[in-house]
C-alpha cells in the first residue's frame, strides 16, 4: 500500500541526461500553476504534436506511462514515462491535491499512448479517484491494470543500475532519493531478531560470532537510517495510531545510533544479501589502521588472483566456466556439462559434482587460493574486532528505545497489510453487535488456494446469537466442515484484531476466549493417544470457557469404541450447551442431534430428552449431491436440517476405485446390518405391544379377583392405590424399553420377552400385590367390601 509522503513543494520539472533518463526537481512548473478547482472534463480540440514534447517527437511514437499514488491529507504521486521509440524515460513525483490537477497537467504534457495502473484501482475492483479523474480527462490514452506484485521499488532501482549509463548513476541516486512513488513501494529487515542479537554475547567468542557481529551493524545501520524516513511519511497522519507510531519513529530515538554507527563504520558500506557481496563489504566495513590496508590489500590482491587463475584455466584448456561463490566452499567454477560430450574433463578439475546439466569443480590451485583469501578475511575481522564490539557495547544502551521503533514499524506492516487485503482481495469492513452473522463469509486461506480453479471457493452465511448458540455440524467426510468452522474462527480473530474480512457483510460478537479441539495427533513420546489427547483438551476447555468464549469441536470420541465415544459427545455437548458459549460442534455422530444425555437418573425410569428441542441448539449439515450414479459432488453449502441417513462412505470407497471384490463384502455387510436394524425395530415395537396387551390383561384379572374380594373399604383403597403405581410405572417402562431398544441385541430383547411371562399366572408383579391384598384381609373385621 503507497504510504503518503509531504512535500512543501508543490513544482516540478524534468532534469534530462545525455542517456535519455530524467528525474523530477523542484524547477518551476511547465506554465503556469494549476489551480485548485477542479479542472474541466473536455480536453483541447486540437491535440499539439508530440514533437515539442519533454521526450521526443514525431507523432509515431508510443509513451508508456506508469501511475502509482499514495493516499493521505495531499495524495503523492508517481510516475514513470518510457519512450517506447527512443529510449527515453522520465521519474517524477507530484505533491499533488484531491482533484489531481498536477497529475493531469504532467500526462497532458507527454501524451501517453498507454497509462498503467495498479489492478487493486481499476475494474473490476472498485476504481480509485485518481483513476477514475485519469481515465475522464485524459482521452485516447489506453488504461491498462497491472498487477500490484509488479509495483516495486527494489525492482525499480535495480532497473536504473542496469539500463542507466555509470556516469549517470550517481546524479540519478541523488535526483530519485527519497521519491518512493517514482520508484515504487523498500522492505525492513527483520529487526526484532537482529535486536535480540545484539544482546546476546557468548562466553566464547569465536571467529563466526566476530563476523555475524559484523553483519548485525550493517544491517542496524541500514534499519536506523530508515527510520527518520518513516517519520517523514507519516507527517499528515491523522490517526491516533499512526500518530503513535510517527512519535516513535522520531530522530530522537535513532538519531544517536546512527552517530555511533558513523564513527566507526564506512558510510558507503551497506548489509548485502548474497555471500561473496556481504563478506566483501564486512573488509571495508570497520576502521582505517595501517595493518589493516595491508591486510585488506592481501585480501584484494587473492581475489585478483583468483579471477587471473580461472582466465588461464579457460584458456589453457579451452573451457567457459563460470566463476561462482558460497559459504562453504568460497569460490568454485562451474560448466556445462554438455560441452564437454566427447571429450573427458580435463584432470586439473576436482571436488566435482553434477548438478542439473552443470558440473560444479574446483582446481587444487583454487582451493589454495580460497585458503588464502579465508586468512585475509579473518585478519581483517580480527583486528577490527576490538572496534566493532565497542560500537556493540554503546549501541546496547540504545536498544530499548530501538525495540519502541522496531514495534511502531511492525505494527506499520501490520496495518499495511490489512489495507492491502481490503483493497486487493474484496474484504469488507466488519461491525460489532451482540451476534454473529456473514453473509457469503470465505475462508481466507482456502479461498487463495481455490482462486483460478472451476470450482472456486464457495462461501457459505453464518449466523449465530444466544438463542442459536450451540451448533452441530454434520456431513460426509471432505464436504468442508472443518473449513467452515474454521473460517467462522479466523474471521472473528481478524475482525477483532481490525481487519476487514472476506464476507459480503459481517457483524461479530466480541469474544475473550477462542478455544479450538480440531487435531487427531497424538504424542508418542508424551505416551499420549489420540483419545487422551482429545479428552485433555476437551477438559481444558470445560474448565475454562464462559458465555464470551467461542469454541470449535472438530470431532469428539473418535479415538474409542462407538458406544463410548457417543456416550462422551452427548455428555460434553450437554455441558458445552449449559456454558451458553458460541459453541461449533462438527460431528459423524447424528445420534447427538437426538438426544442431550445418556439417561435421567432423577426418575425411577429412563427419559431421552430431545438436543435439537433445547434452547440454543440447531443442527446443520453440508451437503452432498448423489443424483447421478456413483458420483458424489460436494456442494459445500450449508443447510438448515441434521444430515440425512446416506451411505457416504461406501460411496466414496467407490469413487476412489476399491477392488471389485471388496467393494461387493461391504455393501452386502452394509445391506445385511440394516436389515437387523429394521427387524429389530420392528421386533421392539411387536415386544413393547405384547407386553402392554399383557399388562392390561393382567390389571383386568386383578380388578375382577379385587371384585369378589372380602376386603374392608380401606384395605380395597389402599390394595387399589398400589395397583394403580405399579401399572403406571410399568408402562413407562415399557414405552422407554421401545425407544432404547435399537441399542438391545436380539438375544437380550427375547430374554427380555420371557421374564415378563414369568411370575405365577403370567400376571408379572400383580401377584405379588395380590397376596399382600389377602393378607390386609385376613386381618380385617370380615366385612365384604363395597362395590363402585
């Protein structure tokens, strides 16, 4: 994202070099100073040749011009203008104001044939307000959108080093220095770990401590002498944040580090990325002493005699080799291989290796040499030692105030990247409110993965408030449950951390806690399983989440036997439910959206509560596509119902192409296990009429017996009321057996059958109630009972 950088002024012209390249100074402007209106949409009526222009004539020629801008109180904007025909090119940077008139003046001027533009600004995006002012007013000019990764000013610079001529680069170092937008967008390195470097001193120094040490300088000095850059940028803040962060990036804080870091080091020397660069600039880095130029002297005079040694070589032997360098062998040659078919490789070749089509060598008088060059270097950091862990020691008083900045920037980074995302990926800006709820929410990293590809990301809505607390995920394996629940939790931490998100629209709830049981390792060196290590998660998250918590469940009790494991779910699901935490439960057990808990032991009988009738509990699933023979098309949308009764595992086994033979056991194992199934539902519901026919049989025989029975009022009463109990307890208990006995085996369901016929007279516990009847009446008075 372009940072805005001030400027006070407000003119500009082009510098032109003999080499065609020109740069922006602060020169009067070409004519007069625009005004601050708004300029006019219609262009002249007759467009002047382009023969007067800044770069060239001729009205044949093609002008490419590059556009970037930075936004902030008075937008900063680069451009670059290439002479497609001769050659030349033009860098400027426009303090400009809202209505771009500066801008629209400079194309005017050179006529582009094309303007490019970064694609995050133009369609099918949301157009920026330069673009749109751009495409309004400049007319015949092609709009080209250019993607951002192109927009670079590391690349930018490196284009200058090789297309400008030398005796150019310094006057166009110092005519674009600081013109980022003319150069576009220079990373940091990463300085927090470089700062904890720094005060990190080993109790035994060694000679690869003395040149990281080395390194470490030349990678502060580069960090310090940015950070005053940063302040500068950031001077029409308006932000309390980015105000924040410009106070503590100020002089202040940099300003007598990098005065330490100029006493000691050369100023021309800077941190490099590739090992032969960066060993050279650690010689020249440190201190100026007679014994030094000797020993820097040894060193350069080495390296010439490797570069002289490896010209004799191509000569002698009549080879190309390429002269290369790395850490552990220094330097070393490289040829084709191919050039070499016919013919062997000369024997003054050694250490070879083959590598993709190249043979990678050295010669023994190289390796000497490379010995020699080693020893030079390690005089060279030795003796510059003393100075450099000086420097450490005084610049380790600085550190805290280096760390403050080191956050400010990172925080910078942070912000930068957020912007970046809302602007180049489509993220909308999200609210907070007392629920969750996106409309067309994607997962952010999945969504990159799927970019190009037919079947795209496919988003999905989320909605979730108290009365909707506690969700239950099902589907088959590889419909995307794992990602939806997922992306609900990383779209509420970036909403939360202020990111916009990749939704349609959201709103989210704030939360505390995020609690997430979503891996199946387990630890063999903790000697841990998979169920253990689920259940030690589980409890972490029992203990300790509450009604600002949002938790994701992504399979629970897979790890033991299927009873046992849903036995587990149900009871923490009905924890989970009572926490009235934002609660995302992705299961293969559809039994959880029937019942809250195994049993309710406040009664003398068993009673199945229904989950999906409690508050707060809703069932969802993703769905699957079957309509056509043995295929299965993921819709990975999410539907308001609990997953149907599929066989989505035998259909998949045959999408993945199992061997005949085994694919025919399992369905015919499948068939036969839902046809137990059936039958012994159908056996439960004739068992459960049986046995109520037997208990209404059985009442009916007591009450006719209790008719021509001798008892007084208050023993018949009493006799009754007992009778009345049991009947009502037992067929309960047979209405529940009905509903649990899909869980019985067959054996133990007949069992079952035949202890009800037992007892005397096959009337079950009336028997019973009936001797304690006649003994009530052997001790009444003899009166015979009245009838009703």
């Amino acid at each position: 994202m372009a940072t805005p950088r001030l400027s006070t002024s407000y003119s500009y012209a082009s510098t032109s070099y003999q080499n065609g390249y020109t740069t922006s100074t602060s020169q009067p402007p070409y004519g007069p100073r625009p005004s601050t209106s708004r300029p006019g949409t219609a262009r002249p009526s007759s467009r002047r040749s382009r023969a007067g222009s800044a770069i060239g004539g001729g009205e044949s020629q093609q002008i490419i011009c590059a556009v970037t801008e930075g936004r902030g109180i008075t937008p900063t904007v680069g451009l670059a203008f290439v002479n497609i025909s001769t050659g030349e090119a033009v860098l400027s940077q426009i303090c400009d104001n809202q209505f771009y008139a500066r801008t629209l003046n400079k194309l005017q001027v050179f006529e582009p044939t094309e303007i490019l533009i970064v694609s995050t600004a133009a369609p099918p995006h949301e157009p920026s307000k330069m673009y749109r002012v751009v495409e309004e007013n400049i007319i015949g000019a092609r709009m080209v959108a250019v993607d951002r990764k192109y927009w670079s000013e590391t690349t930018g610079l490196e284009f200058l080093q090789q297309l400008a001529f030398s005796r150019d680069l310094d006057a166009l170092r110092v005519a674009i220095g600081g013109n980022y937008f003319a150069t576009c967008l220079k990373l940091f390195h990463d300085v927090e770990k470089l700062l904890t470097n720094l005060i990190i001193i080993p109790t035994q120094p060694d000679i690869r401590y003395l040149e990281q040490s080395v390194n470490h300088i030349l990678m502060l000095k580069g960090f310090v002498e940015m950070t005053p850059r940063i302040f500068e940028i950031l001077g029409g803040a308006r932000s309390e944040l980015l105000v924040t962060i410009r106070e503590n990036c100020c002089h202040e804080n940099s300003d007598a580090t990098i005065s330490m870091i100029k006493e000691v080091i050369n100023e021309d020397v800077t941190f490099q990325k590739t090992p032969l660069d960066l060993r050279n600039q650690r010689i020249y880095a440190a201190g100026i002493s007679g014994l030094l130029d000797v020993a820097r002297q040894t060193f350069k005079e080495a390296t010439a005699d490797v570069h002289q040694h490896v010209s004799t070589v191509n000569q002698e032997y009549q080879m190309q080799t390429e002269t290369c360098f790395d850490n552990n062998r220094r330097y070393y040659l490289r040829v084709i291989e191919s050039d070499f078919e016919g013919r062997g490789l000369p024997d003054i070749l050694i250490n070879r290796y083959r590598k993709k089509g190249f043979i990678e060598c050295q010669t023994i008088d190289l390796v000497k040499l490379n010995q020699r060059l080693e020893d030079a270097h390690e005089e060279v950091i030795c003796m510059s030692d003393k100075t450099v862990q000086d420097l450490l020691d005084n610049i380790r008083g600085e550190i805290p105030s280096l760390f403050k900045v080191c956050e400010s920037i990172a925080l910078l980074d942070m912000i930068a990247a957020f912007a970046h995302l809302a602007t180049n990926s489509g993220y909308t800006k999200p609210e907070i409110g007392d629920a969750i709820a996106i409309e067309r929410g994607r997962h952010p990293v999945k969504e990159k993965d799927r970019k190009g590809k037919s079947n795209g990301f496919i988003p999905n809505d989320v909605y979730a408030s108290d009365q909707t607390r506690f969700q239950i995920i099902t589907g088959c394996n590889m419909s995307g449950k794992s990602t939806y629940i997922r992306s609900v939790a990383l779209l509420s931490v970036m909403a939360q951390v202020g990111s916009f998100v990749p939704a349609e629209f959201a709103t989210f709830r704030i939360i505390r806690q995020l609690f997430a049981r979503v891996s199946v390792d387990d630890s063999i060196e903790a000697n841990v399983s998979t169920f253990a290590s689920e259940m030690r998660e589980t409890a972490f998250i029992l203990r300790n989440v509450d009604t600002h918590s949002l938790v994701i469940i992504d399979e629970l009790g897979r790890g033991t036997s299927t009873r046992d494991g849903l036995a587990i779910a149900l009871s923490i699901a009905e924890a989970l439910v009572q926490s009235r935490a934002l609660i995302w439960f992705v299961t293969h057990f559809r039994e959880l959206g029937r019942f809250s808990s195994p049993f309710d032991y406040s009664n003398s009988f068993l009673v199945a509560q229904i989950l999906d009738k409690r508050p707060g509990v809703v069932n969802y699933h993703l769905g699957v596509d079957m309509s056509i023979p043995n295929t299965m098309t993921m819709t990975y949308k999410i539907q308001d119902k609990p997953v149907e009764e599929t066989h989505y595992g035998l259909a998949l086994a045959r999408l993945v192409e199992l061997p005949p033979k085994v694919l025919e056991v399992a369905e015919t194992v499948s068939k036969t296990l839902d046809e137990q199934v059936e039958r012994k539902k159908r056996g439960s519901k004739a068992r459960a009429i049986a046995s109520r026919r037997k208990l209404v049989m059985n009442l009916k025989e007591q009450l006719t017996q209790a008719l021509d029975c001798p008892m007084d009022d208050r023993a018949l009463l009493g006799w009754l009321r007992k009778l009345q109990g049991v009947f009502v307890v037992r067929m309960e208990e047979i209405e529940n057996t009905e509903d649990h006995s899909s869980d019985d085996d067959d054996e133990e369901g007949e069992e079952e059958v035949e202890e009800e016929g037992e007892g005397r007279g096959g009337s079950d516990n009336f028997a019973d109630q009936e001797e304690t009847g006649e003994d009530e009446h052997r001790s009444s008075n003899g009166t015979p009972p009245a009838h009703s």
